[in-house]
C-alpha cells in the first residue's frame, strides 16, 4: 500500500536536499556555467520556433505575429522539391552512416594490434591531421583534387587512358564525393573514443584466451568487439539521433547549380529560404520537422538497441 506524502514529509524531503545542496556547494558552483551556458544559447532561444506556426513579420515581432496553425508545414509538403530535399538529405545521411561508422571501429581494432609504438604513433598522426583542416579549406581541396585540367584524381584517370571527369559538374558524382571525404578527414580522429574504449579491457581476458590457444582474429571477435559494443551502441543511437543534419558548410561550399539536384539538403533549403529569401516562418517550420524527425529515430534505436543489449543512451 502506498503511503500518502504528508507535509511534514515534504518539508523533511526539501530539508534534506538543501542540506546537500549546501554541503556540497562547490559543485554546484563549478557546475553553474554550463547550466548556464545551456540555458542562455540552447534553451532559451527556442522560444523563436513558435514563428513556425506564424505568419511572421518583423514589424509585428514574434509574440505580435498571426497564428497559422500548420499551414508553413503544410506548405512545405505539398511543394514540388519537399520530397527531393528530404531524400537528399536522408540517401546522403545514410550513406555517410553506412560508409563512415564503421571505417573508425576497423580502423581502431587494427591500431590496438599494432605492437610498434612509432608506427602506431605515425598511422595515429596521419590519420587524426586531416581532422584538424577547415571545412573551408577542405572544400577547396577536394575541388583542386577534382579538377579536369590539373586535378591528381583526373591526372591518375587520364594515365590509365581514360577521359577525364569533371566531378564536380555532374550531380551522380555528388554524394560519394562528400562521404568519402568526409571518411578522410574524420575517421582517425572518430576512432579515438573506441582506442579509449578497448584500452579497458582487462589483459588477462587476451592472456587466457592465449593459453586456450585462440588465435588474433578470434579474440578480436569475441574479447575486443563484445568490450567496446556498449561504446559502439551509444555512437550508433547519437548518430541515428543526428541521421538529417548533414553538415551545411561543406555541402554549401561544393554545391553548384549543376549538382544541385543531388546536393540541395533541408539544411541548404533552409540557408536558402530564411536568410536569403527572409521568408523566416517556412524556414522555421522545415528545420523543426527536421529536428523531430532525428528525434523520433533517437528515441526508436535508443529503444531498440535497449530491447537488443541493454545499452541505452538514457
């Protein structure tokens, strides 16, 4: 039988909790900032999202702007490149996620194998630089990289005696151009947190593993993977949660009115309608479908990866 909180129970409750809160002050004081932090540029700005469900105007304000209900989302759906941009920016997302998500865990395995530490220091080294180029830059990398005339990709082609390609020019070539570029500028440095992940591993796991006489793969398989899986589920539940943001400024930087057809994303179209056609309401409502979409997907594979493993993100 439950009990009914009296007030005196809740006022012992709110006693005990000030009390620990007063002891241990100082944490709470370092943690302040970020709350802070949080509230000031995270939470407190979206009160702008009701604009969505407006007709807005500038003069008028957000709070004195019209009601309009769902008509910005509706708007949106029944345009002609609503479902162009969403499967752009879901064909792109998933194949990003299919061809970088696991590269960082292959690549993480290999260099735990690895016993010559100069080696493994140099293949670290080489492999987390990249990380650290602009988008800017990189975007003009992959472009002189592309190029018909001097490009090395086109040079390479043209020694094996074929035609050079103009990348950058033809829409097909759009989406492996920035996932693989992508995988060369993130992966090393993704494969941190799994190298942090299998340091844990207990040792003596590997040595009676030895004893047993099982060889490098199968450990591998069955002491190493199985280690890191729970660091692996939460990776894949933050990414499926991030599954439509692709990153704009790279996509902005290589999009040309050739490839847009393949190129333009929800984050493009909504640079495109808000900032440069000011039409803030639509573009309001098509980033909050956005952000409910990623929601709805965190919250299925958190459930999901919870039935399969146990592993949760909350």
């Amino acid at each position: 039988m439950i009990r009914k909180l009296t007030e005196t129970d809740i006022k012992k409750y709110v006693f005990r909790k000030a009390k620990l809160i007063t002891r241990n002050y100082q944490l709470y004081l370092i943690f302040l900032p970020v709350l802070l932090y949080y509230i000031i540029f995270h939470y407190a700005p979206m009160y702008g999202i009701q604009i969505a469900f407006k007709r807005f105007s500038g003069a008028l304000g957000i709070w004195g702007s019209k009601w309009v209900g769902f008509d910005n989302f509706i708007r949106f759906f029944n345009s002609n490149y609503c479902y162009q941009i969403i499967w752009n920016t879901f064909s792109l997302s998933l194949y990003s996620m299919a061809v970088c998500f696991p590269v960082p865990i292959i690549l993480a395995l290999m260099l735990n194998e690895v016993k010559n530490s100069k080696f493994k220091k140099t293949v670290q080294t080489v492999t987390y630089a990249p990380h650290f180029i602009s988008t800017v830059v990189m975007a003009g990398m992959i472009i002189l990289f592309l190029s018909p005339q001097s490009g090395i990709i086109n040079k390479v082609i043209e020694f094996m005696g074929k035609e050079p390609i103009n990348f950058m020019y033809e829409a097909k070539y759009f989406k492996t151009i920035y996932v693989f570029s992508g995988l060369w500028q993130n992966a090393g440095w993704s494969s941190i947190i799994y190298l942090s992940a299998l340091s844990t591993i207990d040792p003596q796991q590997h040595e009676a593993a030895i004893i047993d006489g099982a060889k490098r793969l199968q450990r591998i398989w069955h002491i190493n993977l199985p280690g890191i899986l729970p660091t692996i589920t939460i990776m894949l539940i933050l990414s499926f949660g991030g599954l439509m943001n692709v990153g704009f400024e790279k996509v902005f930087l290589l999009t040309n009115s050739l490839n847009r057809s393949s190129a333009d994303v929800i984050s493009t179209f909504v640079y495109r309608v808000g900032l440069i056609n000011h039409d803030f309401s639509f573009s309001t409502a098509v980033g909050l479908f956005n952000s409910v979409v990623n929601l709805v997907l965190l919250l299925i594979v958190n459930s999901i990866t919870g039935r399969l493993n146990q592993t949760t993100l909350f």
